[in-house]
C-alpha cells in the first residue's frame, strides 16, 4: 500500500487538541508546522475583540523550540543573532534577527535566556540544519525541545488578572520581555512576557501532562475576565496592527528563497533596530550588514501604511502620482483595524518613501457583485506599529 | 597607534616568501613568519642520512614563473639548475623502457617499440595539449576576474579579453577540442589520442599527480592541463634540477626578501590571527607574543587560516562550511633511499622515471586508495638528482627521490604507522622488479606519508596543493566563489599560498598575485 502513504492523515495533535477540537465550531483549521491549529472557532471577530478588552488564549505548542546549551552558548547565540546578547541577562526573552552570510534574514523570533549559557530559540521554521552549521567550532549542544512542552499565549488587558487569579506569585513584577519559572499546584509552569498581539500579554509553558489541566483551569478562573480561545485569523489582525512581521508572509527565509533576490535584509524588513553592529562579537552577516548600512544598499523597506477607504489592499501596488506607471512598491500584510478603524497594510517601498506622512497612491482590485474592480486611493506612511497601547508595557 | 608592520606574511615557503619579496620591493614593512626552524615550506632541502640530503617534499621544478625569476633576480640570488629538461623513462614489464622527452628523434625512436602510430601522433598531441595550457595559462599570473562581467575594474576585463583572445588564437580546432577535454577524464583522452599501454599509462600518471583521483576520475584532464602550462612560456618549459634541491630556490627566494628589506623570522608558529573588531590587524605566535600589521598574508592553506588562525567566531557560516569542505585529500608518499651506488640499469639516466604501465595500473592503484587502503601496486614517479647534482650525497653515494601514489591520508582499517611501512614495501617491491640490484645498495630510507607531510610541513590532510586542483576548486572557485580575489572575507586577511589561485606546485604565483592585488588596493586594505 506505499502508494497510498500518502493519504495517511499525518498532521500532529498539539497536547491542548481535544479541548480546540471541541470548542471549534467552524471546524476551520489551519496547518502550522505539521500540527493541526484552529484557524476560528467561530466568530474572528468576537476573538479579535476578546484579544484587546478581555483575555484569549491561543495554543503556541506548534513554534519549534531549540534549547542551546553549553560552555560557549552565549558567544554561539551573539554570534548567531543580530542583536547584542551580552547586553540580555538570565531569565530575559529578546526579540531578534538571524541571517545568512549575506545579510539576508533567515528567521527572526524570541529567545529565551534561562541562565547564563542555556537558551531556548524559538523559530517558525526549522532551524536545525542551519544553527548546527553555525556551531561549528562552539562547545555547544542544540536540540530540538517542541515536543518537551507546550505553550499557550495569554492575551489582553485582563490576562495578568486571569495569571493572578491563577495564583502565579509575582506576576505583577514580571516586566515586558522578563521571564519567570514557577509552580502552580506543584506543576512546573514558566512564563514570559511576550507575545504577538502588541497587548498586555504572556506566554504560559507547561509540560504536555499538564496540557488539559491548564487549559482548563484557565478558562475557569478567567471566566469572569471573559476570557475566550482564539485562532490563528484573529490573531493576524493583531499582530498586524502591531506591527509584528510575519515570515513566508512579509519576508521570505532566506534558506527557503529560490532565487537568491528574494531573499531580504532586516533593515529592509523594517526591524534594522535588531541589528547591532557595533556589537564586540562578529556576527553571521555583519560584514554585509555593515556594507548595506554603509552604502545604503537596501532595496527597500518595510513601512506601514494608511489607506483611504476600506478596501483590504494585500498585494496592492503602490505609486507615487495617481497617474502612476511605474511601481514603487508593493504591500503584504492588509487588514481593516477593528480597533483603530482604519485600512492598514505593510508595503515594500524605497527608503525615500518611508518617511511618516509621504503621500503615495496605492492600486486596489477587489470583488463587487461578481465582478472585479479597480480604485486607486491615496496611502500615507507610517510607523508600522499602528497599535501601541501603554499597558503593552506597564 | 602605527602598527611595527605593514603586512606579515605567514609562512616561509615558497608562495609566502614571493609574497614578502614583492611587498618588500615596493616598500612595505614586512615580516615573514616561518613556524619550522628553516625557510621553504615545501620546497626545502634537507638531510635524511648522515651526508645525504634530499629534496624532502616537491623533487622537480617546472613551473616558475619567468616572470618572477626575473622580478625578484632569483638567479643573481643563487638560483642556478643542476640539469634543464630532464628525460623521463616509463619503466615497463620485463625490462621494457619507454624513453620520452630527450630529443624527438629518440622519442620516436622509443615510441616505435610500442607503436608506430603514437610514435607518429604522441609530437603532434603534447604539441597541441601544450598549446592549450598555453592558452588557459594566460590566466596563471593574473587574478581570477569576477563572474559578473561589469563588476570587473579594467584589469580584470583585460584579464577575460586576453583569456578570449587566446582561445580564439587556438583556431577553431584546437578551441573545440579543449572544451571537449576540459572537465574529461585523462583516460578516455588517452584513448582517444593513443593506443599503447605504455604511453597511456604515462599520460595517466602524470594527469593524477597529486590528486586523490584515478585516471577514469573527471577532471583529470584539468589537472594535466594545469601541469602542462608549466611546460609552455607560463613556466620554466620543461623539468629542471636545481643545484642544492628544491631548498636552493626558496633560498634564493629568501635572499631575494633579504635585499628588499623583508624581516625573515623563522622559529615563530603563529598561534591566532590577531581580531581587532572584525579585522585582522596582525598575529599572536604560540609564544604568546603580539606583533600588529596592517595586513596579514596567509600562505597556510584556507581552511587553515580561516577555521583555525581566525576561528569560526569571526566567519559566516556557509563560508565556514565552504572551507571545512574544501577537498584536501592527501594521496602521496615521498620516499628517500640512500644507496652506495645505482642498480646498473639506471645509472645511463634519465633522472626520472615512471612506473605506471597502463591506464589500468593507476586506476587500480586508486581503487585501493578510494577505499582507504595502501595501493598494493603504487604508481610511482623516481627522480635520482644525484645524477646531475653531486652536491646532496658524498661521493660513489646516490639519493633516489620518489612519490609514490597512493598512500592515502584517509585510511580505514590502517594505522599511519602501518600506512608507512606498507608504502615503503610496496614501492621497495616494485622497484626490485625493475632493479633486482636496487635493495642490497640501500644504505638509508626515509617514507613520508601524507599524514608526515601534515605534521613536518604543515600541509592539511598531507595536500601538497592545499586544496585539490580539480575544476570545482580552481580559477573562479579557489579558495571559494566570490574570493578569488586574493581577499579572504576577514578584512585586513589576504590568501597568498597555494589554495589560493592559480594553486599548487612550486610556482611562487600565488604569492605574487596575492601581493600584486593588496598593493593595488592599498587605499581599502580593510575593506570587507
């Protein structure tokens, strides 16, 4: 029966599964690294908004997840990422780049620093070709952890409410980026303060064992936060009015580019900020990455945009006169932000356009009444986190 | 702070002292640093015997650069030759003698014996084969340009117009013909040129000299090409013996760098390539002392300099794959004999000799060496400078020089020790069948394996070339694509030893290439 291998169902079951399963009323899912992931359970937009004024959870178990350990691990990860580790102190998570020899982003994620030499990657693709290649020479040892455990997102204004009423000491002093370990009912639990909702938010990990049990208490105890599950369709809202890129999406990884162009730089990906180059350590890709930002070699950026009208503008042109004939850019990510009530997107467009407030024209196709049409609308550059909230942070 | 040099070169062997040499005439402070006791890398003299000295690794001189002889006055500094344009005779079964390369009337001659038609084509195909490396070797003494035509400034164009130009000068024929047999095995080009054993196995021996290939391997062509360029105006034109051994050379190399004010300090194995930021900015010895430049030259090979000398700390990580895969494969075995005098049979010459009776020989030979073993039946190449040159043994006594193929670096099943015992065996055995009087005269021996060659002349992998000249490590390709330049990616480091292009054997090209770029862009020595 080899022929027929294929039609084997091979998709994984993430250790929340019965409980999405079941609560999953659109049966609509997605797949996501090889596990099965809701897309809605029912209404994204009861899910959005349960993101920005109540609590939602979203199970994250599918990010692949390295652990880095060893005599040498913080100079492998300094010279692995983009960013400056030595600057990032035990039981921090930091958000950064990592590229090629040219440059080019091959992923770009969080990393959690639990002590001085043990790190955990936390990557969209898998990363395990690529960081044992990087390793060579470094006593260090990489594994891959998905499956050690898993994880669920908690998000918006109450989620600190839901984690007190949980019963996690010292939720309340854990900072943006900080990151505790902790036991709730004698099961171990690490949380961090990150997330890719631009909101008051954490990530609670947990063995897979403890899976269900933490679902469930959840959902009890922040019932009266009105805390609700959420798919992966609410949560591209989110992160787009966040200003969170998305790989496959706003970037191609560098390691998956057919053709060596498509590949892009962090700075054009608009997230230069998670390059340091003046870091002690060499890192792969600063020399290029120094050439770049030395001779302004970037092909273009990527900015956010405000577009007049409501009309979502993924894949869009952009142009500079209304008349325009030649393309200066081109959008990725669009959505219409319940929140802010605006049409935003992220567009590639040539450093001299990104300036906040640059007026371009952007050319929108989209379907009315069986037919397709066409209108050609101003946009205006703006900083791409459309979303900011103070609690983000406090 | 002024660092106390402008460049240092690292290594003392052929390519690096031409490097210093050339830096020290146009004026920079230099210093070379040499790890062993003596000057010359590979190309040394040295005594293996009580009195009796040999040409310990390279035993024969072909492809010297003119040029260089004549920039640096290697002759006015002691270059002189014991004996130009050594015959070589292929040593047959049952006494059977092929002469070749003495006059062509004799070759004919000899070639007779064997076939009237290679007698009759084998002038006419090395005439043709050595038009051809001609034509290639135009590029030995230039810098590989960049692939993308317009990135080129215009010595790099000039470089590709004459490349052309003398492609086209070939004809159409002969131009045809060499993009035929460029990537071709030598043993399909040896059919389709010649049809006795005896030739065919000549031409195979000489097209794996030094690769860990057989003669069926692709790519072996390349390789007789690439040794043939030496036999044109690209090199010294045929194989010479010099006075003293191949230590005489690197000597006059170093009075060379003497009279241009280069420090020569031998005794100094450097331990790190000194970072300072991202950039080389000079070395640190094994002794733990600092010495800064502005530019460091490497004449060890890439993944030496690189993965060692830098550490992979400082280098991205396809390159860094890149150069921990660079084929370095050693596959010879020097042998030294010292003997009271020549088995009867050699003592008419020539100085060199080869056994390697067929195609099949040596890729038999290769068989056992692709699956780690000692070739049971080594092909072998005997050069007896004693013959020309009585300065090495006292005299009545003869040094018998030979390399020996295969003895490979990657053994299985096979201790180095062992390796060397067999090597020696097995060469002493085939040599008995040519020279029954041969062991009885042995007084003294000495065998380097590959993995000798590594620890004594700090060749990786036993690798003469540093690096295999095949065509995915040539040209374009050598150390690695986009670093042909002479510029290794580490700014302030620069390629100036044999894995560099044009490659491997004593040709100093490496070395003055590498100098003639860094000072060409002395303005943006630290450029990335």
């Amino acid at each position: 029966m080899t022929h027929l291998q294929h039609m084997q169902p091979f998709l994984r079951k993430t250790p929340f599964h019965d409980r999405l399963a079941a609560l999953c009323h659109a049966n609509d899912w997605i797949r996501w690294m090889g596990f099965m992931a809701p897309n809605r359970f029912d209404s994204v937009q009861l899910e959005y908004f349960a993101i920005r004024n109540g609590a939602t959870l979203f199970d994250i178990s599918p990010l692949i997840k390295y652990r880095i350990q060893g005599r040498e691990a913080a100079r492998f990860v300094d010279h692995l990422v983009t960013r400056d580790v030595t600057k990032v102190k035990p039981m921090q998570v930091f958000y950064t780049a990592w590229c090629d020899d040219d440059g080019r982003m091959v992923e770009e994620g969080t990393l959690f620093r639990l002590a001085e030499n043990d790190f955990i990657l936390n990557a969209a693709l898998h990363q395990y070709a690529w960081l044992k290649e990087t390793a060579y020479g470094f006593d260090v040892a990489i594994d891959e952890v998905t499956d050690d455990f898993c994880g669920l997102a908690l998000q918006g204004p109450m989620s600190r409410h839901v984690l007190q009423a949980l019963g996690v000491q010292g939720i309340e002093a854990l900072p943006h980026f900080g990151l505790l370990e902790t036991a709730v009912d004698g099961r171990w639990m690490r949380i961090d303060r990150a997330g890719y909702t631009g909101d008051l938010g954490y990530e609670v990990w947990v063995n897979p064992q403890d899976a269900l049990w933490l679902w469930d208490t959840l959902l009890r105890v922040g019932e009266p936060y009105k805390i609700a599950p959420m798919g992966s369709a609410a949560l591209n809202i989110a992160r787009i009015e966040a200003g969170f890129i998305l790989v496959d999406v706003d970037y191609l990884a560098a390691n998956y580019a057919v053709r060596p162009t498509q590949r892009e730089s962090p700075y054009e990906c608009g997230i230069g900020w998670t390059v340091n180059l003046k870091k002690d350590a060499y890192f792969v890709g600063k020399r290029a990455l120094r050439r770049e930002k030395e001779q302004g070699l970037s092909r273009h950026v990527l900015i956010g945009l405000e577009i007049e009208g409501r009309k979502p503008a993924a894949g869009s042109f952009i142009y500079a006169q209304q008349r325009g004939k030649k393309e200066i850019g081109l959008t990725t990510s669009a959505i219409w932000s319940p929140t802010l009530k605006k049409n935003i997107a992220y567009a590639r467009v040539p450093s001299a356009y990104a300036k906040p407030g640059t007026q371009m024209w952007i050319e929108i196709w989209y379907p009315k009444e069986m037919k397709i049409e066409r209108s050609m609308v101003r946009c205006w550059a703006t900083n791409r986190m459309f979303y900011d909230p103070p609690r983000k942070k406090s | 702070m002024t660092p106390a040099y402008d460049a240092i070169v690292i290594g003392g062997g052929h390519n690096g002292l031409t490097a210093a040499a050339y830096l020290g005439k146009a004026g920079l402070r230099t210093l070379v640093l040499e790890a062993a006791e003596g000057f010359g890398g590979a190309a040394v003299t040295r005594e293996f015997a009580p009195g009796v000295r040999v040409s310990a690794v390279a035993h024969l001189l072909h492809g010297l650069h003119p040029r260089i002889v004549a920039d640096l006055q290697l002759e006015r500094h002691g270059l002189t030759y014991a004996a130009r344009g050594i015959a070589t005779a292929a040593l047959l079964p049952g006494a059977q003698r092929l002469d070749i390369g003495g006059d062509a009337a004799s070759t004919r001659a000899s070639l007779n014996q064997f076939s009237a038609r290679d007698a009759d084509a084998y002038p006419k195909v090395m005439a043709r084969l050595i038009r051809q490396a001609s034509a290639l070797g135009v590029m030995l003494a230039r810098t590989p340009p960049r692939p993308d035509l317009a990135a080129n400034d215009w010595q790099g164009k000039i470089g590709l117009g004459l490349l052309a130009l003398h492609m086209r000068r070939l004809g159409r024929k002969d131009m045809l013909e060499l993009t035929r047999i460029l990537a071709m095995n030598s043993a399909d080009l040896a059919n389709d040129y010649f049809e006795s054993d005896a030739l065919k196995g000549l031409l195979a021996f000489e097209s794996v000299f030094g690769l860990f290939l057989g003669p069926r391997s692709p790519s072996t062509v390349y390789n007789l090409l690439y040794r043939l360029a030496g036999f044109s105006r690209h090199g010294l034109g045929s194989l010479h013996l010099p006075a003293g051994g191949m230590g005489s050379v690197t000597a006059a190399l170093a009075a060379a760098c003497r009279a241009f004010k280069v420090k020569l300090r031998s005794n100094a194995s450097v331990a790190r390539i000194l970072m300072v930021g991202d950039c080389a900015r000079g070395v640190i010895l094994e002794n733990g002392e600092e010495i800064g430049a502005s530019i460091v030259l490497s004449s060890a090979d890439p993944a030496h300099s690189l993965l060692t000398l830098v550490g992979p700390e400082h280098l991205d990580t396809n390159f860094a794959q890149r150069m921990r895969h660079l084929r370095m494969n050693g596959c010879s075995a020097k042998i030294h004999l010292a003997l009271d005098g020549l088995p009867e049979s050699w003592r008419s010459g020539p100085a060199r000799m080869i056994v390697a009776p067929s195609s099949d020989y040596v890729e038999r030979a290769y068989d056992d060496a692709k699956y780690g073993r000692v070739s049971a039946a080594p092909a072998l190449e005997i050069v007896i400078p004693t013959l020309h040159d009585d300065s090495l043994a006292p005299a009545g006594s003869h040094v018998v020089s030979i390399m020996a193929q295969f003895s490979p670096y990657k053994l299985r099943g096979t201790s180095p020790d062992q390796a060397r015992q067999q090597i020696l065996d097995r060469t002493l055995a085939v040599l008995a069948a040519h020279a029954p009087d041969l062991p009885k005269r042995i007084r003294a021996t000495e065998v380097l394996t590959p993995h000798d060659l590594e620890s004594q002349f700090r060749l990786t992998g036993g690798q003469w070339h540093h690096g295999e000249i095949t065509l995915d490590q040539v040209f374009l390709l050598r150390p690695a694509g986009g670093y042909q330049q002479y510029r290794s990616p580490v700014p302030g480091l620069w390629f100036c030893g044999a894995g560099a292009h044009p490659g491997g054997h004593v040709t100093g090209l490496p070395g003055a290439n590498a100098a003639r770029e860094a000072l060409r862009h002395r303005t943006d020595w630290s450029r990335p």
